[in-house]
C-alpha cells in the first residue's frame, strides 16, 4: 500500500506541472503540495489499516471539498 501512496505523488505531480503549464498557479500548488504529503506518506511505512483510513479520509475530504466549490462557490 505504501507503493500505492507514491504513485498517487506521481499522478498528483503530472496533474500539477500540467496545470502550471496551463497557467492555473493554485491548483498547481494544491497539487504539488498533495504530490509531497503522498511521497512522505509513502515512505513512512505505516501499517495497511493506516493507508486504508488515511486515503477514506483524503477522499471523503476532497469529495466534500469538490462538492462544496462546484456547487456554492462556482458560476453557472
């Protein structure tokens, strides 16, 4: 599970530099910053139980997070 936490910094490292290519600076840095807590995780070497809760809370965080921007925050 460890390894799955540093390919999640991969992907979260290509989401990034692709949208600093495209001009989009905070999300840039919201994903550079996801890219380094998935790599330290990563090589933390916590237990399964651990990884498991840590990515339902990640999720469940974003999830709300995502909800939260589209439905109050963005324009129709």
């Amino acid at each position: 599970m460890d390894r799955m936490f540093r390919v999640l910094g991969f992907w979260t490292l290509v989401i990034a530099l692709m949208s600093l290519a495209g001009d989009m600076i905070p999300m840039s840095l919201i994903f550079f910053f996801q890219t380094a807590v998935f790599v330290i995780l990563g090589y933390m070497r916590l237990s399964e139980r651990t990884y498991i809760l840590l990515f339902w809370g990640y999720m469940i965080l974003s999830f709300s997070g995502f909800t939260y921007w589209s439905f109050f925050k963005m324009s129709i």
